[in-house]
C-alpha cells in the first residue's frame, strides 16, 4: 500500500468519526473489509443493519457494539470464575 493510499485511508476514518448511519462502502473501510464482504455479512443477518429499498445503512455505534460482543476473558478472569464455582458447588 501506497503514502497516498495509507493518508487517504487515514483522512476517511477521520470523517467517519464525525458521522453517524454509515453506507457499505464506509463500513467497509471502518472494519478494513470488502463491500462484497459487507454485503455477504449483511445477507446472513450476521451485522446489524437497515434497509431503505435497496440501500443498506448502518449505524456506527451498533456495529462498535457488534465488533465487541464476543470478548475473550482472560485468565484472571477465569480462574476467578473458577474458584467462585468451586466454592459455591462443593
């Protein structure tokens, strides 16, 4: 990838931080995925969206939300649930 293509991704992040319902083409640029990829997403009801007729929009803060559900714990985290389970169950 090019300067020019890196700063021009750059400047279209900065303008998708002021904006709220996005398009396909700037979903696909907030999660560095294809349009097409968008749209796969988008026919499997896998990311939430809307749809006017056939333009599909997005709104940023449901796909941030979307991005995050699947958190991994970590160890801590799972040693604590342990010991909890461990001994509420004896």
């Amino acid at each position: 990838m090019s300067i020019d293509e890196k700063l021009s991704r750059i400047e279209k992040l900065v303008l998708l931080q002021a904006k709220e319902v996005l398009n396909v083409a700037e979903v696909g640029i907030l999660l560095n995925l294809s349009s097409s990829r968008i749209y796969h997403l988008v026919s499997a009801r896998e990311i939430p969206h809307y749809k006017k007729g056939k333009l599909v929009f997005f709104k940023k803060t449901e796909i941030e939300k979307w991005l995050l559900q699947d958190r991994i714990p970590t160890n801590q985290e799972l040693e604590d649930k342990a010991t909890t389970y461990v001994s509420l169950n004896k």
